[in-house]
C-alpha cells in the first residue's frame, strides 16, 4: 500500500470542534429536528449517530418518530410545525421514507432555511447557480476532505461515479463551481468504457453503491480515490472500491468506514449551524 490514507474520522473532528466553539459563542442553543419514520433499523442507526452529535457540539436535539403506518399528511403536518417551531434551527427527515410516502414531497415541505440536509430543490437550486445556501452534506464533506489534505481540485480532471441527486450531481456542481474549478465528468451504469473514463480522473470520486467495483484498472496511478460507497456486507461496511489493491497505486484514498461517512455527519452540524446564524441574526 503506498496511498495516503485521508482520515475522515480526524476530519470530522474537527470540524465538530469547530462547531462546538462556534455555538458556544452563539449564546442560545441551535435546535436540530430529526423526524424518523417507520423502523428501519439503519435509520435508527443513523438519527441515533445524529442526535448524539448535534449533543455534543451543543446543540439541542429535537427528536420525532413516526409508526411505518404514518400518512404523507401526518409526516407533512409534523414538518410543517417544526417549521413554524422557533426553537427548531434544522429540520431533517431520514430517507429513505417506508412504504408509498413520497419523500421528494416531504423533502419540498421543510423550509428551505432549516433544510439542513440541502437536498430541497431551492438550495439545489442555489447551488446550481453558484449562490449561497445549504449544501448537500456529503458532497460538501468530500471537498472538506480534500480541502483539509490540500488537495489541489483547480484545474484538476475529476470524475464522479453516480448521478444521484444526493451526491454524484451535486458533488459534479461543487467540484466545478469556480473556487473549486475542476474539470468534472459524472459517469453513471449508462456510461460507456467506464474505466477508460475513470483511468483520467485526477480525483475519483466513486457512489455507485456497487461493492468493489473500482478496481486499479479504473485508477491513474497517484490519483486521488474518494469512496463514497456504504455497502452493508456480513462482514461489515465496504465501499464501492476494491481498498486494498487501489491503495498500492493511487496517490491518496478514504476508507470504509472512517471516510466520507464520518464527514458526512459533520457537515449536517456545520449547515445547523450556519442555518441557526442566518435564520436568527
Ligand atoms: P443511488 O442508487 O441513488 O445512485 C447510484 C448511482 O450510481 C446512479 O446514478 C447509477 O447510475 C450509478 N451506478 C450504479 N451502478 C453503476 C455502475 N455499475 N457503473 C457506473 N455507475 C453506476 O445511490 P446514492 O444515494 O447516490 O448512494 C451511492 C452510494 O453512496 C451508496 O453506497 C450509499 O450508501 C452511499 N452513500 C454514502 C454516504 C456517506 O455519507 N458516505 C452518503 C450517501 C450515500
């Protein structure tokens, strides 16, 4: 192995330190509001993992659960009054939803103020056009990662391996916005010669949700590998790319787990934050 392992967990640290300081100056304690719908047992997982950091920056956590039976009135009826709460900076609904709920709907009923996930199609918007606002969390964890290695992404060729709106699209907008100024190709399963495409990138980024599926022969030699992926396998979390045999030639690589997934939830506490500062100045 010759990468340089990109430590997410250290990351994460500190950024949450940087959080806490931040709202230990704020003089009020910004609320975060997690709605958990149904019983999937990695939701719960998640919220729990969520809660208990919003905790420890100081922040207060507001904690809803709903019966897998809920209406999409009642999931919507509950966001609406956490919109209208005071006390509640960031309004966050754990996806995916159970059953027929349509989650794109809930998603456009929080207000895009307290949308601390940045996934309401207004702050998606914004992004797209460059201007401020809540950004996605874990594509704004993958450029916190590198921007804290220092890793150069102006001018640089990335390519992103998925298209979803909850990652591969809007990371694509980050990583070519100016300030950022990489050349980005977001590749998806319609992609032809993948690892011809991949094998150019500078940075690769890979959310495919596929085990393994990036392999040295999609790698540059001393390219950056952000692995994205969370694959829930018996013996654990894996991402979508083959660690051990990338890591002997590309430059610097994130594990699973310890990568993006800890920045990831940072990142929600840094746009709670930013969304109790704007909302209340
Ligand atoms: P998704 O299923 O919505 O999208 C997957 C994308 O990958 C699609 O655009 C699809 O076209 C593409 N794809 C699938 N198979 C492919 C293939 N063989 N070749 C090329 N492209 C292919 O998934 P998502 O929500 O974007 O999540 C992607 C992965 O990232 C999942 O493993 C998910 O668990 C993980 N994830 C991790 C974090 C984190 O914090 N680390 C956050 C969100 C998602």
């Amino acid at each position: 192995m010759s990468a340089r392992v990109l430590d997410g967990k250290a990351v994460a640290a500190a950024v949450k330190s940087e959080v806490a300081e931040a709202v230990a100056g704020l003089g009020y304690s910004p609320g975060l509001a997690t709605v958990l719908v149904g019983d999937d047992p990695a939701s719960h997982a998640y919220v729990r993992g969520k809660r208990r950091d919003a905790e420890q920056v100081g922040m207060t956590s507001i904690h809803h659960e709903l019966p897998a039976t809920a209406s999409q009135g009642e999931v919507a009826g509950l966001v609406a009054d956490l919109n209208s709460d005071d006390d509640v900076d960031g309004v966050l609904v754990q996806l995916p939803l159970p059953g027929d709920l349509d989650s794109e709907a809930i998603v456009e009923g929080i207000d895009p103020r307290k949308d601390v996930d940045g996934l309401h199609p207004f702050n998606l918007g914004l992004l797209t056009l460059g201007r401020q606002g809540l950004r996605p969390c874990t594509p704004s964890g993958v450029l916190r990662i590198l921007d804290h290695y220092e890793i150069p992404t102006n001018g640089q060729t990335a390519v992103i391996v998925g298209r979803s709106f909850l990652v591969g699209r809007p990371l694509g907008l980050l990583l070519s916005a100016k300030g950022a100024d990489a050349t980005v190709t977001v590749a998806h399963s319609r992609t032809n010669d993948l690892a011809a495409v991949t094998s150019k990138a500078d940075i690769l980024v890979a959310a495919a949700g596929v085990i393994g599926m990036i392999t040295p022969e999609h790698v540059k030699p001393g390219a950056t590998v952000i692995d994205v992926g969370i694959n829930r396998t018996d013996q654990g979390l894996v991402g979508d790319v083959d660690y051990e045999a990338v890591a002997d030639i590309a430059g610097a690589i994130t594990p699973v787990p310890g990568g993006v997934g800890p920045m990831t939830r940072a990142m929600l506490l840094s746009n709670t934050l930013t969304a109790a500062e704007s909302r209340r100045r």
